[in-house]
C-alpha cells in the first residue's frame, strides 16, 4: 500500500516532464529540419560559376544557388537588377509591371513554353542595403495580380534572393531560388529547366552589370 501511494505522488511530476517532452518535440524536430537542410551539394562548377543544390523538407523541387565573382560593385549589380534585368524582352514571358520603385518592384507575369501550359504568378523584389556594404534584393511569388489570360492558368510559386556581397575585387554574387512550377509536371523534367535557368539569369546579370553583351539564354 505504502508503495502504491509513493507511486501515485510521483506520478504528477512524470506527467509534467512528460508534457514538457512532447512540447520540446516540435522544436527539437525543427532544429533536426533545419540541420538537414543546410547540407548543399555541389552540382556542376564551370567558368567560375559554381552550382549547388540541397532538399528541403516537404518540397517537391531543390532549392538552388548560383554563386560567382565580377568586379562591378554591390550598387551597380542591384541597379542592374531593379533596371535593365527586369526590362529584358523574353519570348516566354509577358510581364506587366504593378509597382515599380527604387527599393520595391511588383510586376505579374504570364510564362509559356512549349512544354508546359501557362504559369501565372505575381513577384515581389525587394531591396536591402547592410551596414557592411552587402545588399540583399530577396523575391517572393504572390497570388496573381490582374486578370488572368485563362481561368484555368496554373500557378507558379517562387522565393529567393540575389546577395551582393563586396570583395576585394568587386563582388561576390550569390543566386538563390526555391521555385514550384506547379500542376503535374515531373519533377526530373523540370529540374534540368530550373536549373539552367538559374545560371542563365546570373550569366546575364554578370554580363549586364559588367557592360558587356548579354549571352544568350532560355527564352532568347
């Protein structure tokens, strides 16, 4: 009897730590997320530009970065970014500007390609100056602004960040994207394609930062 009541006082306090366990869960679960994401592996590596890519959990696409050197300053890079990187005319895309600021640029695009129906999606730019001298311009994809082409027009979720980071020579531009082109497209089908547009879009915005002749790319 004497044990049974010795057990019973206790119990209480296994209850606490028990609770106090399972709310510790999520976080130590987030924390295991987190570690896990973290680990880039390195995909190709040419003409000084070097690729990664690391799964994130629950994403159906690899997050990508895209990561270089020029000697064009931060400030230029992001003005070229704001300016002529977003003017530039691509056969698949039709873009309709909605705001367009100095530090903040919301436009809507209609993508279509031969391979797949037509993307719908909205895109949220915006600029970051730091104390050190880096400057960060981080996207976000929104609902679609304004009507849309076709009822049916399937969309396109993206985020990410451009990263201009001064260096002894000039900067240190880093390109990274989380993008889900949406519907049933197979994900090896669609890797391939984001992966080279990827690389695309900082050949360019090197080249256009720089003065120089933009290379060709997808969507020329």
């Amino acid at each position: 009897m004497a044990s049974f009541h010795k057990q019973a006082a206790l119990a209480p306090h296994a209850a606490i730590r028990l609770l106090v366990l399972l709310l510790l869960l999520p976080a130590a679960l987030a924390i295991s997320g987190r570690a896990q994401a973290q680990q880039w592996r390195i995909a190709s590596e040419k003409d000084g530009i070097r690729m990664e890519t690391r799964q994130l959990p629950g994403e159906r696409f690899d997050e990508l970065r895209v990561s270089t050197s020029l000697k064009a300053s931060p400030q230029t890079v992001a003005d070229y970014l704001f300016g002529k990187y977003l003017d530039e005319k691509n056969r698949n895309i039709r873009r309709t500007f909605i705001k367009r600021e100095r530090e903040l640029t919301i436009w809507s695009d209609v993508l279509n390609t031969p391979m797949i129906s037509e993307r719908c999606y909205s895109m949220r730019f915006e600029r970051q100056a730091h104390a050190n001298g880096e400057i960060r311009v981080r996207f976000v994809s929104l609902d679609y602004v304004g009507n849309k082409p076709k009822p049916d027009c399937i969309a396109l979720r993206s985020r990410g960040e451009w990263v201009m980071t001064p260096s002894g020579t000039g900067t240190r531009l880093t390109y990274a994207s989380l993008t889900d082109v949406g519907g049933k497209v197979p994900v090896s089908l669609a890797r391939h394609s984001l992966s080279a547009a990827a690389i695309s879009s900082v050949r360019k915005v090197v080249a256009g930062a720089s003065g120089l002749a933009l290379p060709r790319g997808i969507g020329d």
